[in-house]
C-alpha cells in the first residue's frame, strides 16, 4: 500500500504511513478484542407467505444489518482510493455494490409507499419503515437508517399529506421517536450530528459510508497531488 502511495505521487504520505506503521510494532501493543456479554437474541421466524407487514420489523433489521456488516467488511483499501467509486468503479466492486443497494432501498421503501392504494394500508406500511429505522438506530446500522429515511424524504412520498397526518394522529410516540433519529443523521452542517454519534458510538456498528465517501472526495479534489520540492 505504501509503494502503491509512493508511486503515484504521494511520497511524502508513503514515509507516514511507514513510520506509524513502524511505530505501531514497536509498541507491540496487542489488538482490542471485541466479546459480547451477552447472548444473541432469538430471531423471530417468518411464517411462508408472510406478506411485509406481516415481519418483525426487529428481524428485518437485524438481518439488514448482517447483510451490511459483511458487505461493509468486505471493503478493501484500495478501493478508497483516487475516488474510483465514481472513476473507475470495477477498482471498486465492494463500495460500488453498497452504493447500489443503499439506492435501491430507499427506492423501494418509495415505491412501497407510494404505489399501495388502499389508504389504511399506506399509512401501516409507512408505519412499519418507520418501526424498522428505530431498529436499526438501536443496533446502530447507520447505512440502512439512512437509505430508509432517504426514501421516506422521497418528494413523492412527502407529498402524502394526509398519510403523514394519520401517522401522527395514530402513531404520534413513534413518528417524534422516528424524527428525533432523523435530526441525528441530517446531513445539515456536514453531518455534524451524525458525526458526533458516530464517535460516541462503541462498537460494533454500521456506519454511513457516505459520510466517508464525501470527505474522501474533498481530500482528492481539494488537495494537489504533487507539490513542490
């Protein structure tokens, strides 16, 4: 990693890198060891033919976040590198596949919404999304919160001014619950929030790529890649 650093114009980075690498050793520290005190939960079983409301929105979460944890894992180093995620994204598979499902959720919690016609059902539908971004909040899956609020923000869905009306009046404990999870992934002030939680969070968590996507993108095009001397 560090020669790859070097001979892309990034010398001064490489010797760095090399010496807290160096430094890391000589401190022979030994690495954190995550264990959990306690024992994983019971799943709960969907029956077949279980329709979406029909699931624990606690499972699907926790499912979700399974799925993002390992997709999340899977990214290597080089693939943060020189914004190849938008460049070139075959260097990026890993990144690149988790851009395509965060879209892909947050459209099909729209298009779910959006495209039931029976009222009532719209409203236990938006009801259930809301149910399961909580979820995801209390096992800290940021990626997929944000995906489902991304939806939820959709215009088409915002506009359904009297499905949000019935949610309050129905639902009114977990629609404050809902926004006041909203306010701490807003993206206002460069995620000032979120960001705070982030770093207060022990893990192990999900966090929101995006996030690191946008800084990484700032580092590439608002630094040079050579200087002088």
């Amino acid at each position: 990693f560090t020669d790859y650093l070097k001979k892309t114009g990034m010398n001064g980075t490489s010797i760095a890198m090399k010496k807290l690498i160096a430094k890391q050793l000589r401190g022979n520290q030994e690495p954190e060891i995550l264990i959990f005190s306690t024992i994983a939960p019971a799943p709960y079983p969907a029956k077949p033919g279980d329709t979406f409301l029909e699931f624990s929105h606690v499972e699907i979460a926790r499912q979700e976040t399974l799925i993002e944890s390992l997709m999340f894992r899977n990214i290597a180093t080089m693939e943060c590198l020189g914004q190849c995620w938008n460049k070139d994204k075959i260097r990026a598979p890993n990144i690149t596949l988790i851009i395509k499902r965060f879209n892909a959720v947050s459209n099909w919690v729209a298009r779910e919404i959006v495209s039931e016609k029976n009222f009532n059902q719209r409203v236990s539908i938006a009801y259930k999304f809301l149910c399961v971004s909580l979820a995801c909040f209390e096992l800290k899956n940021f990626n997929f919160l944000v995906a489902i609020v991304a939806g939820l923000n959709n215009s088409a869905v915002y506009r359904l001014k009297e499905t949000w009306k019935k949610l309050s009046q129905k639902y009114r404990a977990t629609v404050e619950k809902f926004q006041e999870v909203e306010e701490q992934v807003s993206s206002s002030s460069n995620y000032k929030t979120y960001r705070a939680l982030l770093k207060s969070s022990s893990p192990p968590c999900v966090p929101y790529l995006g996030v690191y996507l946008t800084d990484l993108t700032f580092i590439e095009d608002g630094n040079p890649d050579t200087i002088e001397s």
